[in-house]
C-alpha cells in the first residue's frame, strides 16, 4: 500500500514538475532582461518593473486585456448555452433526422481554418457595407462564428449519455416544461460538464490568433495575443519583456481553470436522487 | 415562473413551443433545442466550406483563378510535399494520440481519489501546459532540447547516451521532440474531460466493487473505462482532430524542420497560401484532403466503439 | 443559479459590447484615431482620403521612421491623418493575402511595407490592387538592386525603403588571438573566411557564425555577390541546377558545417544569444542586426564591420551583397494620390529625413542623395571610431542587381530539404537537379 502511494506521490510529482517548469521559466524570464533571457537564465532578477513599464509605454495592454476580456466572456456565455442546449436535444430528443444533422454538424470541425478564412473574410467585408456593427473591425465578428461550435455540441451530447433519465421523468410529472427540466434539473446535474467547457472555452477564445487577426484592424481593437504577437516581430524583440507580456497574458485562464476546478468535486451524486 | 423562463429562451433565439401531442410536443421541443446551433453553424462553417470546395476546384495565382475540375486533387498525388506531410501527420496520430488518452486517464483517476492530498494543486499543475502561452513554451522547448541544452546535458550526465542527440536537427528526434511537445501540453487538456466526467460515477459502485473484492486494476477497466466511454470517445476523436489539423507546435518548435521531416499538412497548408505565392485554389484542395481523412479515421472510431450510429 | 447569471452576465455584456463597438474609443496612441465608424479610414465612401492607414512591423524601426516622416508630413499637409497600425511582419502577409484574397477592399491599408522578397509575388498574385509610383518619385535616385524588385514590366509600384546590405561583422579581440586584425579582413573570399574560421576555434575555441538550419540566408547572400538568384534573369522559371553560383554556395556551406566552426541555432533568439553571450566570433548578415549587436554593451569595442566576403569561384563576383531589406507599397484603394504623395515627400525626396533616421534609428536607407549629408559620415564609438553608415552606404553601392521573382520562399524551402540530403552524402548534382525538378512542378 505505502509503496503504491510513494510511487502516486512520485509520478504526479514529476508530472507536475515538467508541466510546470515552462511556465515558472516564464515567469523568472519576466524578471530578467532581454539579454538575459536570451541566454537561458533560470535565476530570477530584478527587471520585472522595468519590463512592466516598457511594456505598458508600448503597447495599450490594458485596452488589449479588456477587448479579449469582453470577447471571451461573451463568447463563453453564449456558447455554453447555444451548444449545452444543443447537446441537450440531441441526446434526449433522439430521432433519426436528428442523428442525420448531428453526424453532418460534426463535419464541420473537420476542416482546418485556414481553408475557411478567406470565405468568412469575405462574408464580414459584406456585411461591413450592410451592417457595420457586426462587420470588418468588430468584436461582433469575432464573436460571432465561435459561438456555435460542433464541439461543444458533441462534448455535451456524449455528456448528457452519461445524465439519468428518470430526472427527466420525474420532472414532467412534477409539471415541469421541457425548458424548465432542462434549466432546473439538467444545468445543476451537469456542474462539471458546464465548468469543464467554461474553461476550454473561454481559453479557447482568450487565446484565438488567427481569426481576430485577420479581422481586427485597428489597434484599439485588437486583443491580446495580437499584440503579443506584435512585440515578437522585430530585428532585436526585447525578449524580458514579452515574457512580462505573456505571464500578464495568460493569468485570466489561469485564474478561471482555478476557480472552475473546484467544481470538479465528488459529492453531486447522491444529492441529486 | 415558466413564462419567465420562456422568456429568456425567446430572447437566446429559440421559438416558442407550441405543442400538440406528447409526442409532436417532443419532436418540436427537441427541434427548438437544437436549431440555433444548427443555424449559426450552416451560416459560418458550411457557407464558407461550400466557397472552400468551390476554390478547391480551381487552380492560379492570387485571385486569378481558373477552373481546373479536378486537376488539384490529382495533383495531391504526385506532390511529394503533401505526400511528406501527410506521413509525417500520420505518425503523429498513431503514436500519440493513444499514449496521451492512457496518460491522462490514468492521471484523472489518481486526482480522482479521495485520498490524495494537494489534488488541487496538482490539477492546476497538469492542466497549465494547455494555458502556457505557444511562444513561450516553444522557445523553452527549443532551449531545452537544443543539442546543448538541458535535456542533453541531462542525459549525457546520467550516462544515458554518450553524444548529443539532434532533438530538433535530427529527422528521426525532431518527430519525437514534436510528440512529446504536444504531449506535454494536450494531455491536461484530456485530464480535464475525463475529470469532470468521473465526477458523475457513483461513488456507490465503486464501494460494491471493493466489497466483491476487486483490484484497483479491476475497478480501472471494468468499471471506469467502460463507464467513461463517451467521454473517451469523444477525447479521441478531438485528438485525432487536433493531430490531423496539427499546426501551432510545428510552426514554431522546429517550423518543419529538419527539411520537412517534421511538416505537418496544415504547416502544408499555410505555406500554400501565405507563405509562398498564394495558390489559394490547391490550398482549400489539401484542406479537403484533410476533411477526407478525418472523416475516415472518425468514422473508424465510431465503428470500434460500438456506438448506435 | 449560476446558469441564470452567466445568462444575464452575457446578455448585459453584449449589449454593452455591442453599444460600445458602434462608438469607438479614441486610439491615442497611434496618433491620427478614427471617429465613429467601424474601420481605420479605408474603402467604405467618404470624403475623397484626408485619412491614411499604413501597416509595418518593429517598432523600434519602420515603427518609428513612420513616425519621423509623418511629423514631417504634417508640416506640409496638416490637413491628412496618418494612421500608423503595427502588425507582426508574418501577420501583415497573412492579412494581406486574405484581404486581397477576398477581392474586397475593406479593411485594407493605404500603404504597406512588404520585403523585397516577397514583393513580385503579391504583385504577380493581385495585380490589380496595387497603385503605380512611377511618376510620383525619382527612381534613378534609388539603389539600383532595389528597383528591379519593386516593379513590373518598368512600372514603380514600390518606393524602396530599408537597406539590406550585409556586412560581416567581427569579434576583434577574438581575431586577435588567432593572429589577425580587421585590415587583414578587408577583400576576403568565403574560402578565406573559412579558413580564418578554423584558426579562430584553435585559438580561441569559439566557433566563427551561428546557422539555422531552416534558414538559408547565407546562401541568398552569398550567391547575390555573383549577380545570381534562385531564378534566372526573369525572375520566371527556377535556376538551380547548372548554377554555378549556388554550386559553390552549397560546397562553403558543406565546409563550413564539417570544418566545425559553426554554432547550430533553431530560433531569433538563440541567433541573438549566440553573439551576445560572445558565442561565435562573426556575425555575416544584414546591417539591421546592429541593434542587436549593441544591445550588449559591454562588449562595446570589441567589435568591427568588414565587407562580405565574395565567391572565389565566380568571375565578377563582389564584396557586397544583401539580406532582406522592404519597400513601401500603396494598394489600389481610396486615399492613393494621398498616400503616394505622403510616400513622396518623405521617403522619395526628403535627404534630411534620412539623416534623422541615421541618427535616431541606426535605419540606412537606399536613397542615394542622402548619402551625401552629415550622419553618414559619423563614426561609431561601439565599433571603435569606424564609420560605419559610410562604409555600408559605400556597400550599398555596389550590391548586384538580381530578379528576386515570385518563388523565394518556396524554392528555399526544397533547398533546405536538399541541402540537408547533401550534407548527409548526398551527390551535390543530385541534389540540385532534384531540387530543380521539384521547384518547376511546385512553380507554376
């Protein structure tokens, strides 16, 4: 027994280790100069402050933070509805033609983005003539084509197999709507589930490059990763302080996971019978 | 208090519900469920795709496009890029995908157990990987395992090997090096789903088990793994996904290299269209290529799986 | 519920999202913002162009000589805003590419920079969208080499700006130690540099330069001394196998790698770390690399810039080449006479505005009447007194004029394949006449 948890301890232990090591890299470098960091230095320094403001006078890192703040949030939000309810109905409501659309769904996660870029450029450059507001330059348009991913429909579909019918049943007899089991019954039964896909989401849409890139064109639009991307592109990069940039980057994901994985606590079964 | 809450379901998009019998009720109901979904999905992925199809059916320089029929997909062929791509992709997905689904199972389950201290912190520790940003952990990558860098230099103190070994300049290293950077940083990703989802195993079947008298072996494959199917169904058809559409840790750890030992289709891809004189039409043709193998690996693992398809 | 507040949460942040996007902030930080209105002042109607976007990247550099030009501007026409928006380099062709793509002009700049490089292959690519220079600016004022790159069939369409010439810059105290000094260094051969490469490790057991094996910079350059290119004189079909210049250039590189004298790097940052951390004893490449060179300051002194070296084995072959290097482009889209003015009265004519970007930004440009003023003739302290704006200017002078072509990238790319089986045994023949056919069936 006690050699199986040294050897639990030990393994985790490693894991952790080598999971964490880049990240603390990344932030010792934050304290360091440019050269520094360059040359692979582990010891933390003093430069963190002198990184910071660099930083700061450089590019507009908190506008930068708020735009992906704002896309992130709502895009979490949104999705997390559109696709639960989605998941929700395709599981629970089965039927063939709803099995026929759900496999054909699933196609789309299948082709790279890449290939859809210029399409959906061209899409929003015509919807920038009719209806600015969600057109080329918005935060609408980052919005809007990753709120619906067949992702997060099938993540909740495959969850929901593993969700009692009976709750569903018990429900219609106490004279619940279908909406109304799915909102008072379903949602708390499947805390995890929404927690899980709060983060993948959330850090998903934190970290999306390649879309708001080529559709953010102003400066005071752009978010994060952007300007990250930015700092690096240069003939001397100050390398101290993009690692100042990417830790101020990357702490909102770090603090949600923190905050959602508590929820991913033992002690839901049994308080819902 | 329904009324409200029908509310709020208008204003998210979704109709009222009109009902009729219990069983129209339920195919309508299931219908307002899902059409939102499907709706915004149609709109941004398969209007684009259709486009993408049509471009893959032409062939030119920038937006001077002719139609060539099929004369891009014939090419795929003969392109001993694509070819090179598609190999290196495929070894990637086979040699993998199954190591990060047995190591992040194994993991959630021992986070899983009550009697672990610290699973907080190891949960965050494993899980930090995904939210590492990519610049940061493939400069650190190509620091470590630099031909002198840490890993080396471990190794060569611990007597393991006896010369450097080319992790990024070497064919044969360069594709593991990139193996075990998506390792790193996948598998707590994987933790995740599979966490959530152990969340929802009675404790109480568990219990009986101990009583019957099985191993934790046994309680892992015949209650977890089975009872974790989905998820692990799911898990592998995202990795298989994410594999074939791998991009971001070949662009920036070893950008293809050794030559294009280490090329990936969508590093193929992006070349096409960004890198090179744009052939947007050949371009959107390997992204269908994709599609196609994607679609044949899904449906082999829906297949294996057993699930009522 | 926590379902009910993220659902009203999301709903009040769209809303406020949403009211938010229509009127946008004030971008003070680029100068010149956008009042209402969704994009930076481009394609969609209004007044005939007051208002100017132009994308770059670094902004230590085009950044901020944008910047020195348009104050300058502004004392001629105040009544134009120039809007400066700083993208990636790697982004900037990624939108382009997609914007020009779409076959739309929303979203696009007024003016953009683009390497030389690159530049016939979004000419070629988009051939309608790019506005022509010709008679906005004097080309026989600009560096030879520089014009060919930027034009079509005789037409302007790029004004040249940065200057690429290399330089090969050297550790003195290393050479030193092996026995030589800058003047030795003056009119090498690649042979030669080898050659002193050797002796500098028995010296010193530094290694002479640092390499990425994914980037074969060395070679472009090496090759441009002989007036070749990986293309034939057109810039049309691809010119690998029988060109002698690249021959050689693959056989120094063979040496060079097996003579050990090379410290392998995969990554900008290594690259850099390599000289700063006083690694390798030369750095042969593009001047821009000067910044970075100095970022290390205490190895003030200790430096000199020499010539490139040259091909033994190509007659005519010269001590002078080029790496990388931009030009500013205007696209085909509302605010061009504007944009093209603006182009014109600094970077086409101005020569003190090329004095301020000598001395405020260390940025050599190929304009040639600027050589003439005063901050081209300063010496620098960090590499002992030498004048080193003048010496390159001089280098400028005597780059080769080559036809970079559409294909760069991608007949680089085969190159790094083959050049990799070549150094692993295989035939050099083979390897460039596999690598010929394979650039024509990519090349099309």
């Amino acid at each position: 027994m006690i050699a199986r948890r040294v050897f639990m301890y030990l393994f985790l232990g490693v894991t952790a280790f080598v999971s964490i090591f880049p990240f603390l890299w990344m932030v010792v470098s934050s304290t360091n100069p440019s050269v520094e960091v360059t040359k692979g230095r582990l010891m933390p320094g003093t430069h963190l402050f002198v990184n910071l403001s660099n930083l700061v006078e450089r590019i507009d890192l908190v506008r930068a933070l708020a735009n992906s703040l704002v896309i992130a949030l709502i895009t979490t939000g949104l999705a997390l509805l559109i696709g639960s309810l989605a998941g929700y109905g395709f599981e629970i409501y089965r039927s063939r033609a709803k099995d026929a659309v759900f496999n054909i769904l699933l196609l789309s996660m299948m082709i790279p983005f890449a290939a859809l870029m210029v399409p959906l450029y061209r899409m929003f450059a015509w919807l920038s003539g009719k209806m600015p507001v969600i057109g080329i330059d918005t935060k609408a348009a980052v919005i809007l084509p990753t709120m619906a991913t067949a992702f997060l429909i099938f993540f909740f579909r495959q969850n929901t197999k593993m969700f009692e019918r009976e709750m569903i049943e018990a429900g219609r007899i106490d004279g619940l709507g279908e909406l109304g089991i799915f909102l008072r019954i379903y949602v708390p039964t499947m805390r995890t589930t929404y927690a899980a896909a709060a983060i993948i989401t959330f850090m998903s849409s934190w970290n999306n490059y390649m879309w708001p890139l080529v559709v953010l064109q102003s400066d005071a639009k752009k978010t994060i990763p952007l300007l990250i991307s930015n700092l690096g592109s240069s003939y001397s990069p100050d390398y101290g302080m993009i690692m100042t940039a990417i830790v101020i980057a990357t702490l909102p994901t770090a603090l949600v996971f923190f905050l959602m994985q508590k929820h991913f606590v033992a002690g839901m079964i049994g308080s819902v019978k | 208090m329904d009324g409200s809450i029908q509310g709020v379901s208008v204003s998210a998009g979704k109709g009222v519900c009109i009902t009729v019998s219990i069983r129209m009720r339920t195919r309508v109901t299931g219908w307002c469920f899902v059409i939102a979904a499907v709706v915004l999905i149609c709109l941004f992925y398969f209007y684009p795709m259709i486009q993408a199809f049509n471009l893959s059916l032409k062939s030119g320089v920038g937006t001077n496009l002719q139609y060539v029929g099929f004369e891009n997909y014939k090419r795929l062929f003969t392109d001993s890029n694509f070819i090179t791509a598609v190999t290196n992709t495929f070894i990637y997905l086979i040699v993998q995908v199954p190591i990060m689904i047995i190591l992040a199972l194994l993991l959630s389950v021992m986070l899983n157990s009550d009697k672990l201290r610290l699973k907080g912190l190891f949960r965050t520790a494993i899980f930090l990987p995904c939210v590492t940003s990519l610049v940061a952990y493939s400069v650190i990558f190509k620091y470590l395992f630099a031909n002198d860098g840490l890993v080396n230099l471990l190794l060569l103190r611990l007597s393991i090997i006896d010369r450097p070994i080319g992790w990024i300049t070497d064919p044969f290293w360069a594709k593991v090096t990139i193996i075990l950077a998506i390792t790193w940083r996948w598998t707590g990703y994987n933790m995740i789903f599979y966490l959530s989802a152990l969340q929802n195993i009675d404790r109480s079947i568990y219990e009986a088990a101990t009583i019957d008298g099985a191993s934790a072996f046994g309680k892992f494959t015949k209650i977890t793994v089975p009872l974790l199917k989905p998820i692990i169904l799911f898990t592998s058809i995202m990795s298989t996904i994410g594999t074939l559409q791998l991009f971001d840790e070949v662009m920036n750890i070893t950008k293809g290299g050794p030559g294009n030992a280490t090329m990936s289709i969508s590093q193929y891809i992006y070349n096409l269209s960004f890198k090179y004189t744009p052939d947007f039409g050949y371009a959107a043709t390997v992204s269908y290529a994709i599609v196609v193998l994607i679609v044949i690996f899904s449906y082999m693992q829906f297949k294996v799986a057993g699930d009522r398809r | 519920m926590k379902k009910w507040l993220t659902v009203v949460l999301a709903v009040m942040l769209l809303l406020s999202a949403c009211s938010s996007g229509g009127g946008n902030k004030q971008d003070s930080s680029s100068g010149g913002g956008n009042g209402g209105g969704d994009n930076g002042g481009s394609a969609s109607g209004g007044k005939e162009a007051t208002e100017i976007t132009i994308w770059a990247w670094d902004p230590n550099f085009n950044i901020k000589a944008l910047n020195i030009a348009k104050e300058r501007y502004s004392k001629i026409n105040p009544d134009v805003k120039i809007n400066i928006v700083e993208n990636a380099q790697a982004d900037i062709i990624q939108k382009l590419n997609t914007g020009l793509g779409s076959g739309t002009t929303t979203g696009l700049p007024n003016i953009v920079l683009i390497e030389d490089y690159r530049a016939q292959s979004f000419l070629k690519a988009f051939p309608d969208m790019f506005y022509e220079l010709t008679d906005t600016f004097n080309a026989a004022d600009f560096a030879e080499y520089k014009v060919g790159p930027t034009s079509v069939d005789g037409r302007n369409y790029g004004l040249p700006f940065d200057s690429g010439v290399t330089g090969l810059f050297v550790r003195t105290d290393y050479l030193a130690e092996a026995g030589y000094s800058a003047d030795d260094l003056q009119a090498l051969t690649w042979n030669e540099f080898i050659e002193i490469g050797k002796n500098v490790k028995e010296a010193t057991g530094k290694d002479m330069l640092s390499l990425d094996p994914n980037d074969l910079g060395i070679i472009r350059v090496m090759i441009q001394t002989a007036g070749k290119w990986y293309l034939d004189e057109n810039g049309e079909k691809p010119f690998l196998a029988g060109n002698e210049a690249l021959k050689e250039a693959f056989q120094l590189y063979k040496e060079m790698m097996e003579a050990d004298i090379v410290k392998p790097n995969a990554d900008w940052s290594q690259f850099v770390a390599a000289f700063n951390s006083g690694d390798v004893a030369s750095v042969p490449t593009g001047n821009w690399i000067n910044a970075s060179i100095k970022a290390e300051s205490s190895q003030a002194g200790k430096w000199a810039v020499v010539p490139i070296p040259r091909l033994a084995g190509q007659p005519g072959s010269v001590n002078a080449s080029n790496l990388g290097g931009s030009s500013w482009y205007v696209l085909n889209v509302p605010g061009k006479e504007a944009a093209a003015d603006f182009l014109a009265k600094t970077f086409g004519s101005d020569v003190e505005f090329y004095q301020e970007l000598v001395t405020e930004i260390g940025a050599i440009g190929t304009y040639i009447p600027a050589s003439t003023g005063e901050a081209y003739s300063a010496a620098d302290p960090f590499y002992n007194g030498q004048k080193t704006i003048a010496d390159f200017a001089k280098w400028t002078e005597d780059i080769p004029r080559v036809n970079f072509g559409a294909h760069t990238y991608v007949i680089e790319d085969i190159l790094v394949v083959e050049m990799q089986n070549y150094l692993n045994g295989k035939p050099l023949d083979d390897a460039l006449n596999d690598a010929q056919k394979q650039a024509e069936a990519q090349v099309r």
